[in-house]
C-alpha cells in the first residue's frame, strides 16, 4: 500500500491463465490500484511448491492503476462469475469468482475511476 492509498476490500479469486488452469491470489483493490498477489499454483504438491519460488510470484502478480483500467465486466454464471479487466494497453485479465458474487469486487473497481 501506498501513503495515503485506501483498501477497499480482498478477495480470494482465480487468475485464469488459460482453459481450466489458474493461479489462486487475494485481489485487493484500493482508491487508486488493482492488485493481485497469487499465493496457490495449482493443487499438486509440485505445483504448490513451484508457486512459493520468487520468480513465480513476480511474474503472476498484477499491479494496475484505476487510470489504467479500460474496461471493467462480469460474466456471471451459475457456477463461475467471472471478472474482465482490459487494461489500457490491450491486455486482459480474468478473474475467477467461482460461486461467490463477484458484485462487491465490481463496485470496488468502480469506486474512484
């Protein structure tokens, strides 16, 4: 966090890097960022122990400005709600809610942009 900056809520969600696979982080969204921390890589025991190396985590954490952000959706669907961010830049994250509502993350992120 930085001086000043406000926590607007965490979520335990997916970063969906491909079909079926993801990398399990918190999503925390402030007054001026979006950022995901991944903590889980996979449910074997190799690819838990593969998600603790540094490298892992740098290259799956994402750290985006609200000003960064050109679009913010949901897709919800009776098992996945799914959160779409495209940055300004052109890329796209998404972000697995499974069951849970993914409504608060959505006002977080509208909060302040």
């Amino acid at each position: 966090m930085q001086p000043g900056e406000v926590e607007l809520g965490s979520w335990l969600v997916a970063l969906l890097l491909g079909f079926a696979h993801g990398v399990t982080g918190m999503l925390v969204v402030t007054d001026r960022r979006v950022i995901f921390r991944p903590k889980v890589g996979g449910t074997s025991l190799v690819g838990m122990a593969v998600s603790q190396l540094p490298t892992y985590k740098a290259r799956h954490t994402v750290i985006l400005g609200k000003h960064e952000i050109a679009s913010a959706t949901c897709d919800k669907g009776m098992i996945n709600n799914k959160i779409r961010i495209v940055a300004a830049d052109g890329t796209t994250y998404v972000f697995n809610r499974q069951i849970a509502s993914a409504d608060p993350i959505m006002a977080a992120i509208a909060q302040g942009r």
